[in-house]
C-alpha cells in the first residue's frame, strides 16, 4: 500500500493592519499615506470592510530597506 505525501501548501498568509504595524512600525497615517504613495505594499480586500496585506509583500518591503 501506498500512501501519497501531501503537497506543500504555498498560499500565501495574510497580515491585517495591526500585525502590519508590529512588523513594520510606522503609525496608521504613515502606512495609508504610504500606500496611498504607492510606497508601501496594495492592500488585499478580504470583505466589504476587512483589508489585509500579503506576508511576501510586507517581508519584501522590510528587505528592501
């Protein structure tokens, strides 16, 4: 009997604005300006009123610093 090895999940996590901020601390003006700017990361919509960011994107902006 075989048994088959699950395969790697690569989803990408989603960080919401508070985790955001602890990662990369600026204040909540700061990062929407920033945004805004097109400096910082595009927020993911997840719903009429929840916004998150892609871990990749916000560890790629810390590298890049």
């Amino acid at each position: 009997m075989t048994t088959a090895t699950p395969s790697p999940v690569t989803e990408d996590a989603i960080l919401r604005e508070p985790k955001v901020l602890m990662r990369f601390p600026v204040s909540r003006a700061a990062w929407w300006a920033g945004v805004k700017d097109g400096r910082y990361p595009a927020p993911v919509k997840l719903g009429p009123r929840s916004t998150g960011w892609r871990k990749s994107d916000i560890d790629k902006l810390i590298a890049s610093l």
